[in-house]
C-alpha cells in the first residue's frame, strides 16, 4: 500500500470533496497494484497514440538488435506534458524516449554519443524554465550544436539515426508560427542535415504537442517520421514499444497537416488580443480543406501508417430508431499483428445552408489481429447529427438544426481522403 497526502488549490475544493467525499488535505490510502495499473495503461496510451507519417524503406520498426544513436537535446529533457495546470503535475518519475529504449532489449544504444549531450547539457546549457512562474518556460531548449566529428563517430557505432525533436506549448502558451515552435530552428535544421548527410538510416521522432511545419521532409533524407506528441510520465517507454515494434502504430492525426502555414484559413488571425474572428464559420479543421482547399494538404485528418497493411469494407449501411449503423469487416492482410482505425463520415446536399463535404461520423479501432484475421464492427451515428445549425432563419426556421432535403453520402476508411463511398 501507498499513502498518498496532496494539497490541493482553493478553486479544486468543491470538486475534491465531490470525487472523494474528504476534506482537503486528507492522507488517501491507495493500493500499490493499481498505481502499477494506471503507469501500464498510461504507457498503452501513449504508444497506441502514436502516429507514424513516413516509413520508407520500412526502417521502423528497429531491427532486433540493431545499434542507434539518438540525436537531439529532447533525449535530457523530454516533455510528458505542455505548459499550465497539466505541466504543473507532480509525478514520481518521467521516462524520456532515450531511457525507454535503453530498457528495451531490442534495441543497442550508443552511450558515447549519450554522454556527449548529456555533458552539453551539464556544462551550462540546462533546461531553460524561463524564470520561472506560469507557463514561462520557452517553446523549446536550445539544440546542441552538430560537428560532423560527433556524427561520423556516431556512425561508426550505430547503424541507425534516431532524430528527437521536442516543443511545448500549453495553457496561456499557444504555438506560433515562429523558429522554435511550429518551425524548426536552424540548429535543428543544421542537425539533421549533418545526420541524413551521414547515416543511411534516420528516423524523427517528434515529441511536441501538436503538428508542427513538415516542410523540411522534403530538404533532408530521412526514411522514418514518428509523432509521440507528449507521452506522460511513461510516454518514452510507450514511444519505445512503436519503435522496436512491440506496439504497432495505430494512431491518427487528429488535424490536417497543411502544406503551409498559410494555408490555414485561421492563420492571418491566430493570436489577435483585440478581437476574435471565425473566419472558419463551420468550416473548421478538414471540413475546410475537403471542401475548399485540397490541393494544400500535406497529411490529411485521420492518417497514420501501420507496420501492416488492412482492407476494410462496409457490407451494410442501414437506419432504424433515428441512427445510422454502418456494418464493417477489417482484415490484416500483411504480416505483422496490429489494430485499424476504422473511420466512417459523411456528406450532406449544400441545400440552403451550405455543409463540407466530409465531416466524421464515428470510428472505433480494432482489436489486435493476427496476420490474415478480421473482425466486423458496427459504427452507428444519430441522424440528427448530421443536421446543421441554421441561426440566420434561412430555411425558415430560425435558431434550429435542420436536416435538409437530398442525399447523404456514407463514406469508409481510414482517413478522410481515403474514405471510400459506401
């Protein structure tokens, strides 16, 4: 057993006595196992929500036995968490992407080049908290500057490149389009030049809250491109299960990865103190680009690659009692184990009101299934969801959701441009 004693803020009273029926400040006796519990389904979260962008070459998974050598300050400061309430949390201990896989059997480290930035970081370039006080720290640490000695002494040890790129960013500290935050910095730039000059193998791992530019993918050579976002206290060990291939990757992005930043429709108006203005209207995220601007996609929402590959089709597509249910079987027809996510969306007539041409329905991720295995599931959706707010009185009936006359295209895959018409 372990006695658990917090303080809480003043604002958390209501809500403490409310979970716990105690008085704050109270000792809270919780049983170890289930601490352990929570660290084991805290490190299955982080590694199922990792989204795999590139894998060319299929270097990723790392080979059994294989050597690495980790770039990038973020393998001594990683980020569990952004900025705020969140990064204020407490936690026992963290574990970072370079001591997951140092514990991971699979895989070599080169300590060598460990020690080189863990003494950088030592000799007085430590994590920069930027004095201190709510959210202050900066977006990012300063990168260690590359040698092309570093990364040929790291080459004759390693076979493969591990990049670790990191960002924060968090309550009262949004990303901005700035070197450092949704840009890389030059040293980051000159760091993986040196490294995809050097090695014939370069994954990039991103530890960083949100999508960042990718932009520099078509500059550098790199074969594999990881987002781990931020991982929590066991985020590095998830981060290292998707890399060795214990855990295949069966994340998505939950946003478009646009070409350019300016080809967000919010972007001349992000970070306005003045005023707010939803240039968007209903058209947020996707929906925009689906409808309006597809060319300016990079990576579209809902897309993230597997170690294996999956067909999924829809046999049925009924409706009864006010739902859609959209019947499914998903097959793994490669050769690894690994879990799909299974998207459904839908269209809608422009009719008086205007709609995108996609918007997502439901999903829901398989289990694990073996080479040659499927499984058939059902996704159902009111079909009053698919019915727009009218708040002007166009369809005459002001201030309601209309469900307006025509086809509604039901449409299935595993991201919304593969998404095929069922």
């Amino acid at each position: 057993m372990v006695k658990l004693k917090k303080r809480f803020a003043a604002a958390a009273l209501a809500a403490t006595m409310a979970i716990t029926g105690l008085p704050v400040g109270e000792t809270v006796t919780v049983n170890a196992e289930c601490l352990d519990g929570l660290t084991d389904l805290g490190r299955q979260v982080a590694a199922e929500g990792c989204v795999l962008i590139k894998n060319a070459n299929q270097v990723l998974p790392l080979e059994n036995g294989v050597s690495i050598s980790v770039f990038g300050r973020a393998q001594c400061n990683y980020y569990k968490s952004g900025t705020g309430s969140g990064g204020d949390v407490k936690v026992p201990y963290t574990i970072g992407i370079l001591e997951g896989l140092r514990k991971n059997p699979k895989v070599k480290v080169n300590e060598e080049l460990a020690k080189v930035y863990t003494d950088w970081v030592a000799d007085g370039h430590g994590f920069d908290n930027g004095g201190g006080g709510w959210a202050a720290e900066p977006w990012f640490q300063a990168e260690m500057p590359l040698s092309q000695e570093v990364a040929d002494a790291a080459k004759a040890k390693s076979d493969v490149a591990v990049v670790l790129i990191g960002r924060t960013a968090g309550e009262d500290k949004d990303g901005a389009n700035t070197a450092g935050s949704y840009l890389l910095t030059d040293t980051e730039k000159q760091m993986l030049k040196t490294v995809s000059d050097t090695f014939e193998k370069v994954v990039v791992v991103l530890n960083v809250p949100a999508i960042i530019d990718m932009n520099w993918m078509d500059d550098y050579d790199v074969d594999s491109v990881l987002y781990t976002w931020h991982g929590g206290m066991s985020g590095g060990d998830g981060a290292a299960d998707v890399l060795t291939g214990d855990v295949n990757p069966s994340g998505r992005l939950t946003d478009t990865i646009a070409k350019n930043y300016s080809d967000y429709p919010s972007s001349p108006y992000f970070g306005r103190t003045d005023y707010n203005y939803y240039v968007e209207d209903i058209y947020v995220g996707y929906r925009y680009f689906e409808t309006f601007a597809p060319d300016a996609v990079a990576y579209p929402f809902g897309y993230g690659l597997s170690y294996t590959t999956f067909e999924t089709s829809a046999y049925a597509v009924t409706e009864s009692d006010g739902y859609i249910h959209v019947f499914t079987t998903v097959e793994n027809t490669g050769d690894r184990a690994g879990k799909e996510t299974v998207q459904v969306y839908y269209g809608a007539p422009q009719g008086t009101l205007g709609n995108p041409v996609k918007e997502l329905a439901a999903f829901a991720k398989t289990k694990l299934l073996e080479p040659g295995e499927s499984q058939d599931i059902t996704l159902s959706f009111r079909i009053a969801d698919m019915a727009p707010y009218d708040d002007s009185g166009a369809t005459g009936h002001d201030s309601a959701y209309v469900l307006e006359a025509g086809e509604y295209p039901i449409y299935v895959g595993n991201d919304v441009r593969d998404s095929q018409l069922e």
